[in-house]
C-alpha cells in the first residue's frame, strides 16, 4: 500500500515545479522574503548582544 503522505508531497513538488518554471518572479519572491526576514532578524539579535 502507498503511502498517502508521499504522493501528495510528489504532487505539491510537482506544483511547485510547474509553478517556478512559468513564473522565475514567483521563486525570486519567496526568496527575497525569506532573505529579507532572515536579514531583519539577524540584525534585531546583533543590536541585542
């Protein structure tokens, strides 16, 4: 038996995929964010210490 778990994170994998391939803006994005958040936070920490 297959588990249900697997196949539907190939399909979201799948999604994702298709998704970055027809939108290069879609993935910069997210990463921008994540960059962005990851920066924010780092520099709230370094004004802490």
């Amino acid at each position: 038996m297959q588990m249900i778990g697997s196949s539907h994170f190939q399909n979201d994998t799948q999604e994702f995929i298709r998704k970055s391939l027809s939108s290069p803006f879609y993935v910069v994005g997210r990463f921008f964010l994540l960059f962005s958040h990851w920066l924010k936070t780092l520099f709230v920490w370094s004004s802490f210490c």
